[in-house]
C-alpha cells in the first residue's frame, strides 16, 4: 500500500511521535560463568585468576611479543612476515571490505539528491483522407502536432528511520567492522606463532642433523675398530655385521632427518610469503631455552584475545540484525522532493513560467508476504543463538588451550631435566661398556645396545626441547602475547564473562 500527499499534518505528526521508536533491543553479551582461577595453576595463581567482563577495547596484542625468547634469527623472520604472510593479507582486505560495508550503511542515514535531464520529441492528434471514383486512383493524407520538450531537474528522497532499520544495520556493519579488526590481529598472532613454531621445528631437525652426522663418525670408528678386531681374530663376522647395520641405520636416519629439514624450510618460506626457491636458512643456530612461565598467571589474560573479541562482536552485530529484520513489519516513511524546468524551448529553458516543484511524504507498508518478514526474524534470531553459542564455545576453548598448555609446560620442563639426566647416565654406561669391549670382557652387542640407548636418549632429549618450546609459544598465542593483563588484577572474584 502507497500513497503520496503534498500537506498531511497527520503524516508529519505520526512521523513526529514515532520518530523516537526503535525495534532494536538493548544488547547485553552472553553471559557465561568463569572459574576465578586455572585449574593447572600454582596455589599462588589461584589467588590472583580473576576473570573480568569481556571488553573487546582491551584486546591487545603486544609488538613482537616472540623477543622474549632472544632469537634475532627469529625477530628478522617475524619482520619479514609482517609484510610478506598471505594471511595476514588477507585478513587485511577482509578489514578493508568490513569498513567500506560501514560507509556503505551510514549513507541510510542521509538524504539522496539526483539531477535529470531530458529531451523529448512527441505527436498528438491527426486526420486522414481518401478520395476517389471506381477505377481510378486515389491519394491519402495525414497531419498531427509534433512538439520538443525539454527538461532540467533536481530530486531527492530521505527515508526517515523510525524504527531504527537503518541504524540498526549501521550498527550491525559496524560490529561487523571491529570483529574483522579483531579477525586481523588474530590472524597476525596466529601467523606469528606459527612462523616461531615452524622456526623451532627447523632448528630442532638441525640438532638432529649435527647429533646424527657425530654419531656417524663414532659408528664409523666402531666399524673399523670392529673389523681391525676381526681381522686380528678376536670378534667374529656377526659383530662385523651388527655395526655395519648400526653404521647404515643411523645413516637412514641422517637422510630422514635432512628431508624433514628442508620440508620445514618450505613451510617457513611460504610463512613468510615466498617460494621455496626463494628462500634458505643457514643451518648451524642452537635451540633457544624458553622464557620462564610466571607462577602467577592471571586469567584476565584471555580478555585481551583477539578471537575471543572478535566472537563477541559478532553476537554485537547478530542482535542488531534482529531489531532490522523487525522494522519490516512497520511502515517505511520517504520525505521526497523534485524540482526543475520544463518547456518548449531550450533557449529559455531556465525561466519563471518553466519552473516546476512537488514536495511529499510516501508511506509504504507490505499487507502480505506469506510469511517472509516471519521468517527473516526467525532466522536472525537463530542467527544470534548461534553467534552466542559461538562466543561461548570460542571461550571454553580459550580456557581449555591455556590449561593444557599450562599442565604441558610445566611436565616438560620437569621432563627435560630428567632426559637431561638420562643421556649423562647412558652416556657413562657406553663409555664403561666401551673400555669393557676393548679389555675383551663383554660382547660386542652389549656396545650395540648402549650406542643405541645414547642416540635415543640424545634424540629424545632434543624433542623434548622443542616440545617445550612449543607449549610456552603456544601458551602465549593463548594469552595473546603478554604475561601481565593490561590493568590491574581484580580482587572482586569470578564473575561472568560478559554482562
């Protein structure tokens, strides 16, 4: 149903008291109960785990937050990502669509003004006629009015927000815009972390290189000393073969170890956003020790998670989408004006008697849809359920990354020193049973067995290292690159996660 007037004091009087009516709904965040402390936490922990409201205004990840553990191979790596990695591109542009969406919706909010110009050339009227006797011919005839009209005007249009549709999508599409924000820095964490891990895992196949390539050197020296005893009769053929086997062996894993490398090198290289022709990385670094995880460490750490804002924003954006798919059911009420010249004549075109002007209200309301509008609101309610339950899920998960990773630091750590231990210890068993072999006391596979048990410890120990490294730089991808939280610790005791 349409209509148009020129002066209607009801229409302007409705618009006048409607005009403060919105379908929005206050938005409040899900809310989701939070233990006040990590469960993989030191005693002195829990006192401090304190859990506040989420504000996505303090999500915050700190520059180069990786220095803290003091690699410049790896600070000038994370500086060349920062402008190469496809992902954090890509997040970029998304960003860049998010915010033009937003500039896009706020010009709801403002008059439209349009120009036309036109020139017409028409006929109206006319007669015809014939004449004539049987058998002879005949002619016809025809006349009109032909005329030219010209035109030069303005219009524009202005559609009042009554009941906050077009706010509402504004505020959808700027939710929107901050959680794509909030999907960039979580992006560029992301990648950073990865590109540490990736970095890591290369220098830990380094020290499996170098530990296999010295080990080889020792087996070589077995093998000789191996065959110089056969030869002088005093071991047989079958310790001849063992070594060799273990001589081969290790050789297997040398090369196994040498592809693992390269294929780490690859993955760093595309990290970086290079082909892997592009790129290399001089082998020969040391594992970094990982930085020290505090005692105390705060659960207020999560808030400053980009993902975990970027969920939040999204049920931001979701409830405002209900209040618009509502305002459907209300009539649309356009303010329009045109004004302009028209004439015969284009040389005086733009004088008194051409002018011409209409000013009006519209009102516009759909009577029927079968269910269209119902429908809409449903399935943006639904859509809020979703991003709700999203925003929760994404926090659980949050809690659940940071205790494992909290639980997994702390065991390896402990799991480090006791490998540590154990290579002193198998190393002094081989170096007991070597002297044994060459006084002629023991068989030569007791050397096998103890050669063996050394490489495998050393080899563990190595992981285990890098297993370590893992945890603490995941741990921090977890806490968002800081140890501290931005403010002070709050001494209210657990609450929501959001009001």
């Amino acid at each position: 149903m349409q209509f148009k007037t020129l002066h209607s004091p009801a229409i302007w009087l409705a618009a006048a008291l409607l005009a403060g009516c919105s379908t929005q709904s206050a938005y409040q965040r899900p809310a989701l109960e939070v233990p006040a402390q990590f469960k993989e936490a030191t005693p002195e922990a829990a006192e401090a785990g304190i859990w506040r409201p989420a504000d996505p205004s303090r999500a915050q990840v700190p520059d180069n937050w990786w220095e803290l553990f003091g690699d410049e191979q790896l600070n000038r790596l994370q500086q060349q990502a920062a402008t190469g990695n496809q992902s954090i591109a890509q997040a970029a542009a998304r960003l860049r669509a998010a915010q033009a969406a937003v500039a896009s919706s706020q010009a709801g909010l403002f008059p439209t003004l349009g120009s036309t110009a036109g020139a017409t050339r028409s006929r109206s009227g006319g007669a015809s006629g014939a004449s004539g006797a049987s058998g002879t011919g005949g002619n016809t005839g025809s006349s009109g009015n032909i005329s030219t009209n010209y035109s030069l005007g303005l219009n524009a249009s202005w559609e009042l927000d009554l009941w906050g549709r077009v706010s509402g999508t504004v505020s959808a599409s700027q939710a929107s815009a901050q959680a794509s924000s909030d999907d960039l820095a979580a992006a560029r964490l992301s990648a950073q972390a990865s590109i540490t891990q990736t970095y890591f895992s290369l220098r830990a196949a380094d020290a499996s290189v170098r530990l296999l390539q010295e080990t080889l050197q020792s087996y070589e020296q077995s093998l000789k000393l191996t065959n110089n005893r056969y030869r002088a009769g005093v071991a047989s053929s079958a310790d001849v073969a063992q070594a060799e086997a273990q001589y081969k062996s290790t050789q297997a894993q040398l090369i196994e170890a040498q592809t693992s490398r390269a294929q780490l090198e690859h993955a760093l290289a595309a990290l970086l956003g290079l082909p892997p022709a592009a790129f290399s990385l001089e082998a020969g670094a040391e594992l970094p020790p990982p930085p020290e995880v505090p005692a105390i460490l705060s659960s207020q750490l999560l808030e400053q998670r980009p993902d975990i804002a970027a969920a939040e924003r999204r049920v931001a954006a979701a409830n405002a989408q209900v209040g618009v798919a509502r305002a459907a059911f209300f009539p649309a009420l356009t303010l329009s004006a045109t004004a302009g010249y028209r004439g015969a004549s284009l040389s005086n075109l733009v004088s008194a008697p051409n002018l011409f002007w209409s000013l009006g209200p519209s009102l516009a309301l759909a009577l029927f849809d079968g269910g269209a509008r119902t429908a809409a609101v449903e399935s943006a309610r639904a859509s809020l359920d979703l991003a709700a339950a999203t925003y929760r899920q994404t926090v659980l998960t949050a809690l659940q990354e940071v205790e494992d990773n909290l639980v997994t630091a702390s065991a390896l750590a402990r799991e480090q020193q006791v490998q540590i231990e154990a290579v002193a210890a198998a190393q002094k068993a081989l170096d007991v049973v070597n002297n044994q072999y060459r006084a002629g006391t023991v068989a030569y596979l007791n050397v096998l067995s103890a050669q063996t048990t050394v490489l495998s410890a050393r080899r563990s120990l190595i992981d285990v290292r890098n297993r370590r490294l893992a945890a603490v730089n995941t741990l921090l991808k977890n806490v968002a690159g800081r140890w501290e939280p931005l403010g002070p610790v709050s001494a209210q005791g657990p609450q929501a996660v959001a009001r």
